[in-house]
C-alpha cells in the first residue's frame, strides 16, 4: 500500500506517494476515500497528467488532457485505484491513517 497526501503550501497541485505510483499520463484514476482537504472527490474518475509527473507524484484532471486540480486544502490521506476497462481497478495506494 502506498501512502498519499498534498502539501498545498509546497505544490497546491501535486498528490505525493511514499512509494512509486506506475501512472503515466492519461490514466484514469478514482479516489476510493479521501481524508481530509478538499478539492477532490471520492468515486469520482480523474485523469493525470502529464505536468508535473514524476515517479513518487502526479496531478489530476477533471477532463483527459485538462489543467491540473488544485487542492483547497491538505489531503492527508486516502485510497487511489487506477481505473480500467470494465470498472475493475487495481489498488494503487492506502494512506494507513
């Protein structure tokens, strides 16, 4: 599992991972719960994007290929899958919080 949060004093836009996330720009992604912050919605799909992409961060789009999501306030925890074909989704984080 692998730890998620936002630093909106540091990057209003990036989602940080303890660990490396796998995503590429263009993956869908729905937040399973979220803890905290706000800006985002659980069971929502989002895509990420390309800016500011590394392999321990992302930012998310409402729309594939739109601007980044910026964050109101700290997330500081929740569960992010990716989303495939087929609504099936693999578990791609867990706050532990």
């Amino acid at each position: 599992m692998r730890t998620i949060s936002t630093d909106v004093g540091t990057d209003p836009l990036s989602i940080a991972c303890a660990a490396n996330h796998g995503y590429r720009a263009g993956k869908r992604v729905v937040f399973k719960a979220l803890k905290g912050g706000s800006g985002l919605t659980a069971g929502r799909t989002y895509y990420v994007i390309a800016a500011g992409l590394t392999d321990r961060a992302f930012r998310v789009s409402a729309t594939k290929g739109g601007n980044a999501l910026g964050f109101g306030s700290e997330i500081t925890g929740g569960v992010v899958r990716s989303k495939v074909m087929g609504g099936k989704g693999q578990n791609m984080g867990d706050t532990g919080g």
